[in-house]
C-alpha cells in the first residue's frame, strides 16, 4: 500500500524548520559574525568603526531579513512531494493522453497554418467540448493551492479556470501540433503610452496569453478573450520595445498588450526557457482579412462535423471528468479554506 502523505502537516514542519534552517546555513552565520563583530568594534573603538554600523550594518540586516523571510525551500519540497505522489503521476499521464487526442481532432479537422490550428482550439474551447460538463467558465477561487505549474492546463477540464490555465493548455497543444509556441505574461493596457509602462519597473503582470512563433517573428493569441494581436502602430522613441507591445485585431479591447520583456516572470515551469525567447521575437502583422476569412472557414467546418465533434465530447467525458478530479487533488481549490490534501505518495 503507497504511503499517505498530509500536504498541509508537511507544511506546518518545514515551517517549524524555519530557524533550524536559517541557523544551518554558512552565509547566514557568516552574515551575522560579521554583524556582530561590526557592533562589538564599533562600541570599542567609536569613529571609523561607527561607519560600519552606519552603512555596512544596515545592508546586512537586509541580507539576512531577506534569508529569513525566503520560504523557497517550502515550495520545492512540497512540489518535490506532489511530483512523487501517485495522483501526480496519473493526472500527467491523463493530460498528455487527452493533449494528444485534441491534437488528432485538429489535425483530422484539416489546417494549412498556425491561425487555422488555433481557431480549431479557440471553436472547441468555446463549444465546451474541453471540459467535463461541456461548460467554460472564467472562474477564480479564493482559495487556490499550485505547487507544480507544469499541469496548470489540466485545470481546463474542470470547466472552471482562468487566464493562465487557458494559456498553458493552449501552449501545451499547440506545442504537440508541432506549433512554437509558448504561454506569456502581459499587460491588458487601454490609455497609456506603452514604452513609458514597460519602462515602470513596479508594473504588475495580471494576464496570460500565448506566444507563437512564426519563422523569426511572433503573433500573440489571448484564449481568455478569443483574440489575436499583432504589431503595433505605436510610434517607438527606442524600437527595442517595439517587440513587448502587441495590439488586439479585434475590436473588442481597445488598448495594447504588453509583454514582459524578461525571464524571470514565468508562471508554468514546462515553458522557463522558450517563453522569454519568444517574447522576445519581433511582432509580425496579421492580415485581419485573412482572420476574417478564416473565421468563416473554421465555423463552416465545424458545423459541418458537429456529429464527430460531439462523439468526441462524448468517447472522452470521462477521461476530462478523471483529469479534472486529479487535478483538483494536486492543487487543492475552492472558495472555503482548504483544510485537508492528503496524496499517495509513490515509493
């Protein structure tokens, strides 16, 4: 019989593990030698001991407040432990399962380009096809527990998600039709100048849409809002920023969206490495005749194979419904306090 693991006990431990920790590492002892000598020589020998404690002292309380506070180690063994736990491994094995047969139903719906691979998925998103109750509802718990963002797209078969699971299930198809492509932190921004927002380093990354690549350029598509962007006519003072702002080809968000131009704001850890290369990629401009047109072409193609769609629906409600509660295991949500996570832990 595998092993029960408490999340929520293993916690509160390595919490309680927080001084025992702290005190254990040599660059925390070392820190607070040097602090301490630092003091101890400035009361015995005044001026130019003093300057020590005036300058030196302060950044390395700072250095040792900032050791103290990183709780790193909680998150990485309580993901290291969800990685280890039979339901980890099953909702993987399930999700890729299910990734692979969307792929199939794209690729047997017929695609001549990337835009046409995407409609399929954005048609399908919006049908409920994807999820186990045919529902899509934009839907943000309270509480919410994710310790291994690399499954954050298995949360779209629960029929209750928001942006960033959108976009990693997105990413994670389009990866597996063969697709460059990558899940991206933006900006939804309507009245501003954007060089001037990129350049506040206090801006906030609220969204999450994905990145693809198209030789050595890129289109952003948004499957929160249905959307495509392309290339701005912002006229840029430095045309280095030019790539980290996108505009909307619709009309349904008047504004820009804008890229987080760097590496450190990746949200789903399957994608840490592309997601800052194709951000960085130029913007291409998209012909918004052709996406009307290809609009018409996919609606009239899904209509046409509603009874293959539906018996697709059908033939894998349950491995959605299974993927959906397994999900819901790993990262325990909703919107009471979570109170109990208990997971099989693997040998």
């Amino acid at each position: 019989m595998p092993e029960n693991i408490d999340m929520l006990r293993l916690e509160a431990d390595l919490k309680s593990q927080r001084l025992a920790r702290f005190l254990k590492n040599k660059n925390n002892l070392v820190s607070m030698s040097i602090l301490l000598a630092g003091e101890m020589s400035g009361i015995l020998q005044g001026f130019p001991a003093n300057l020590f404690v005036n300058i030196a002292a302060p950044i390395v309380m700072f250095r040792l407040f900032y050791a103290w506070k990183d709780n790193s180690y909680i998150i990485n063994d309580m993901a290291s432990m969800v990685r280890n736990s039979l339901e980890y491994k099953e909702c993987s094995r399930l999700y890729d399962e299910f990734i692979r047969k969307v792929a199939t139903l794209i690729r047997d719906m017929g695609y001549s380009n990337s835009k046409e691979a995407v409609l399929y998925f954005d048609a399908f998103q919006n049908g409920g096809i994807l999820s186990q109750d045919s529902n899509n509802i934009y839907y943000n718990y309270k509480y919410d527990r994710v310790m291994t963002t690399e499954l954050l797209g298995a949360r779209m078969a629960s029929g209750r998600c928001v942006c960033r699971h959108y976009a990693s299930f997105a990413a994670d198809l389009f990866s597996e039709l063969g697709l460059v492509a990558s899940p991206l932190m933006v900006k939804r921004e309507e009245s501003c100048n954007p060089e001037e927002r990129l350049r506040n380093p206090f801006i906030t990354w609220t969204h999450a849409l994905v990145g693809i690549a198209e030789g050595d350029k890129k289109y952003l598509y948004d499957p929160t809002s249905s959307l495509f962007a392309d290339k701005s006519d912002f006229s840029f003072k430095d045309e280095r920023y030019s790539s980290y702002v996108a505009k909307p080809t619709g009309d349904e968000f008047d504004g820009h969206y804008l890229i987080y131009p760097g590496n450190r704001a990746v949200f789903n850890r399957k994608y840490k490495e592309i997601s800052y290369a194709i951000g960085a990629l130029p913007l291409m401009s998209l012909d918004k005749e052709e996406l009307k047109y290809l609009h018409g072409k996919i609606e009239a193609t899904v209509t046409k194979r509603i009874d293959d769609i539906v018996y697709f629906y059908q033939s894998n409600k349950k491995l959605m419904r299974e993927i959906a509660e397994l999900e819901c295991a790993i990262s325990p949500h909703g919107d009471e306090l979570i109170e109990k996570w208990i997971l099989a832990k693997t040998k």
